[in-house]
C-alpha cells in the first residue's frame, strides 16, 4: 500500500539503524512485520497513515537503550523503560517529516503508551496494538526467538491478554488467520 503524499524511506532508514542495536534477530523483523500489518489494517479500517505508519516503525526503537537479558524476564522488565525511551527517541526523529504538530505528538504518544494493554481505547491505539500483536505472531515474516519454556509462555500469555483485545474487523480477521499457524509453527 502506498501512502498518499508520504514518503516512509527516511522514517524506515531511520528506525532500521536504531533497531540494529535492538533486541538481536529480533526488533528489524518484528518491527517490518508491524509496519506490514499496519498497511493492511490501514486499508481495510482507514486512518492516519503517515501517524500510524511512523509509530509502527518507531514503537520499538526504546529497546535499543535498554539494558536487559534476552529471555523473557529481562523483556518484561524492559517494557515501561522501551515505552518512555522510544518516546523521546521518536520526537527528534520525525521532527523534519512532513507532519503537522498535533501528528508528531500523536505518534509520540503511541509510542508511549503501546505496550500498556489495559489503557489502550482510541482508534489509534488499538490500530497499533494490533499491528504490533500481529508483527509478533507471523512467523514468516517475524520468526520469534522465544525458546521452550519462554515461548510457551509467550503464546499463553498472547491468548490470554492480548486475543481479546483485537477491537476492529480486520484485527480480528488477520489474527483468525495468523494463529493457527503461529501456534503450530511456535510450538
Ligand atoms: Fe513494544
Ligand atoms: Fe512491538
């Protein structure tokens, strides 16, 4: 899909080079895989494109100033950190793209706040959220580097909090058909 009157190169070269410093075989991935989804939930359910195409490319650059262990409690320690870092990261970074101010602060704002599940409720949120829950689930595009134990929990938990947050009618379509897979090819 292509964005009408927005160019993402500078954004995706931009995050590309800060993800190379994130979570290893990881966060360029997962980030593309987000970005790949957030393209099709934009399609079906309209949007913010520029908004919502940026905070899915930049939603995980906190990690790389993040000190943590690559399993899943170092990850889960992270999370607030990666949230408040990505944000001030996020605001330099689009500070020349061609946004109006009340943009730039909504896609620091969904970097902020994207991993804390129970606050979630705009359109913009949930947009992200799914984009970002189906970036962790495809596993042709994204393969996780959670490993026995850590994944189990991984798929549990994916189950248990986030399946039921999927609000839209793409969301939920797109998660209809990842899972299955996801879960075979996981586990
Ligand atoms: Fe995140
Ligand atoms: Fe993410």
């Amino acid at each position: 899909m292509e964005l009408k009157g927005f160019n993402e190169k500078k954004i995706q070269e931009r995050a590309i080079a800060i993800l190379s410093s994130g979570r290893p075989g990881w966060d360029i991935p997962h980030t593309l895989a987000t970005v790949y989804w957030m393209k099709e939930l934009l399609a079906g359910e309209g949007g913010d494109g520029p908004v919502l195409i940026c905070a899915a490319y930049l939603h995980d650059i906190g990690y790389s100033q993040v000190e943590f262990a690559n399993n899943w409690d170092g990850i889960h320690q992270a999370k607030n950190d990666h949230m408040a870092k990505g944000a001030a990261m996020a605001a330099g970074l689009i500070k020349d793209l061609p946004l109006t101010e009340g943009q730039q602060k909504e896609i620091v704002h969904l970097v902020e706040v994207h991993d804390k599940l129970d606050m979630l409720s705009t359109k913009n949120e949930i947009l992200l959220f799914e984009a970002d829950s189906l970036g962790q689930i495809d596993n042709e595009r994204a393969k996780s580097t959670f490993k026995g134990k850590d994944l189990e929990k991984f798929l549990y938990l994916f189950k248990q909090r986030r399946m039921p947050r999927f609000a839209t009618a793409s969301g939920k379509k797109f998660l209809a058909r990842l899972w299955p897979a996801a879960k075979k090819s996981f586990s």
